[in-house]
C-alpha cells in the first residue's frame, strides 16, 4: 500500500447535471480521506459519454464545490479531451489480442444474455468472429474464468467472476465513443491516483477495471466505497430520481449533515461555524470505521 506522503486522490463527476447531495458525499469522503493523510485531492471531470452531458454543468459543479471550500491541487482534466489516450491503450489490448470487434445491437443481447441481478452476462455472440454480412460496432474486452479479487477498506473482501456474472464488456462503444471502464483506468494510471474513494454504486464496475489494469499493466489503486445516499423509496440520489441540486447559499450547514450522512459525529456547534472550522473539525477526526460494509444509507 502507498505512503502517506504519496497519497493520490481523486473525485471524479459526471456532468450530467447539478452536484446533488449524494454526489457531495462522494467528495467529502474523498476529500477528508486524501487531506487526512497530507495526500493530494485531484478533480476529474467525466465527461466522455457525451450525450448525457448538460451544458454548463461542468462549470456549475466546479462552481459549487469551490463554495464547499473543494478545490482540486492540480488542474482539472476533463475526459472529452482525453480520445487519444483512450485510443493508445486500445491500441495496445488490440496489439495483445486482448479485445475484439462486435456487431451485436443492444436488442440482441437483450434477447440472448443471461440476467444476473441489474447486469446482462454478454453470451459472446462474437467472441469467435462476425458473423457474415454483419458489421462492427463495438470493442469488446476477452475475459478469463478467473475471479478478480480486491480488499476494499469499506466493504472488506471482494470477487467477481468476470466470465459468469460479467461476460466480455465494451471498451470502446458503438457510437465511437469510449467506454467509461476503460477511460477511468487510464485516467487513475495518468494522474497516479493511489487511492479511489468513491459510491458504492460502482463496487461491482472494480474488478472490470482491475482486469483491465493487469492487461495494460498498470497499477491497481486502493479502493474504498462509500454507502451512497438513498431516499425513503430506496433509490439511490441521482437526476432520475429528481435530486435537488446542492444550494451554494448555506454551505456550513450542508456540510454538517455531509459529515453526519458519513456518521462522523460533528459536534453540533459546528453547524453554525465558519466552514474552515468544520473542515479543520473534520481532517482532524476524519473515522470511516462507522460506515464499514455499508453500502447504502438513507437520507
């Protein structure tokens, strides 16, 4: 595991519309774990899926998280100016036999692919060539039956098996554009993050890019997943489920109940500090021990 002293840290959010509160959790979290061990915080703008993108929220984001007092130590790279890296490593897993081309429509692997909770196993239509008078869309990465294990600080011991719950996925999608496992595991490697503190909504997306770090030969980050914040109907915060967007107008408050969301206790005269006293407040006594093998929390 890295030193202290080299700890590389990151947030990184999909513009796709205002920072709401479970997004805000995610980068408190990150921030407290990077500032409480005298790391680097960086900010990532994920950008790649561009039509989901809203225009102007990347700004906006940026703008509220400088409100929280949330500024990156390095400049902000965003995804959408990244292609050419994305392209060199495919490059390199087309180079190791690694990946192949796909002509399957989403329908057709709806009709063909196993169900495995929320996921669709891919059957590898593909795997073993196109079929005649059938055209590539997609990159897809070849798996093994191996399980991908990791030790993540929150959730304890992890595995996936790839083949059976996963099946070959896309790294490079039909519309041309690159897929997010693969752009994340190459943006981690580029600005050396050595720790990953993220949502618990992408535990199960982990060993994919493990996978994909041990092709490309890279290294693999610590992990640590936060529960994400639910509401009274047990879906996670997000623009579907109508989040409010964070107000920038009463940040110390806000702040305190990121902080209780996280189970870290704040005092309550803290609520109406200034918010570089929480901040202070919170480095200094910054437990992820309470939210241990929680994934998920209600509002």
């Amino acid at each position: 595991m890295p030193s202290q002293s080299q700890y590389r840290g990151r947030f990184a959010p999909s513009p796709t519309g205002p920072l709401h509160f479970g997004s805000l959790v995610a980068a408190v979290g990150s921030y407290l774990d990077a500032k409480h061990h005298h790391g680097k915080w960086l900010v990532r703008i994920e950008d790649l899926d561009t039509p989901r993108c809203m225009p102007g929220a990347a700004d906006d984001i940026l703008h509220t998280l400088a409100a929280f007092g949330l500024h990156s130590d390095e400049p902000v790279i965003y995804q959408s100016r990244r292609t050419a890296a994305y392209e060199v490593a495919l490059r390199k897993l087309q180079a190791l036999g690694t990946v192949y081309p796909c002509c399957c429509t989403r329908k057709e692997i709806a009709d063909s692919a196993l169900q495995l909770g929320d996921e669709l196993v891919y059957p590898g239509t593909c795997r073993n060539g196109i079929a005649s008078g059938k055209t590539a869309r997609a990159w897809r990465v070849r798996v093994n039956d191996a399980r991908i294990g990791f030790n993540d600080q929150l959730q304890g011991n992890m595995s996936q098996e790839l083949a059976s719950e996963v099946g070959d996925f896309v790294v490079k999608r039909a519309d041309g554009l690159f897929a997010y496992q693969l752009a994340v595991v190459v943006d981690d490697a580029c600005q050396d993050i050595t720790h990953v503190v993220r949502g618990a909504d992408l535990l199960a997306s982990t060993p994919r890019q493990i996978y994909l770090q041990r092709l490309l030969e890279l290294d693999t980050p610590v992990y640590m997943h936060l529960p994400v914040a639910v509401n009274t109907q047990g879906e996670k915060l997000s623009k579907q489920t109508l989040a409010q967007p964070i107000e920038r107008n009463n940040t110390a408050s806000t702040l305190f109940d990121t902080l209780a969301f996280l189970q870290q206790q704040p005092p309550a005269e803290l609520r109406y500090s200034a918010i570089e006293r929480i901040w202070m407040w919170a480095m200094a006594n910054w437990q992820p021990g309470p939210l241990r093998h929680r994934q998920q929390l209600m509002l």
